[in-house]
C-alpha cells in the first residue's frame, strides 16, 4: 500500500475512533432530566402487537 493509502486509513479510523468516543461520552455525561425521553427497547410502543 502507497503512503498515500495508509495516510488515508489511518485517518479514517482515527476519526471513526473519535467520533465513537465523542458520541459514548455525550450519552454517559446526561443528567437524569436530559435522559427522561431514553427508554428501554422493550418499553417502547410500535402499535403492531395491539391487545385487544
């Protein structure tokens, strides 16, 4: 591979890297009140299981 080519690689995983780490420490930073709307996947309501 050219220099090129691992220039070009290793900022594409350094910025996939950053933006994973940006985007983990934006969720764990919330307080309670900013994190009300989060609920549980099995909490949620698609409409499609209707009991009747």
């Amino acid at each position: 591979m050219s220099a090129a080519g691992w220039i070009m690689m290793t900022g594409s995983w350094l910025f996939i890297g950053g933006l994973t780490l940006f985007c983990i420490r934006k969720v764990i930073r919330l307080t309670l009140t900013q994190a009300e709307h989060i609920r549980p996947i099995i909490e949620i309501d698609t409409g499609d299981q209707k009991e009747e």
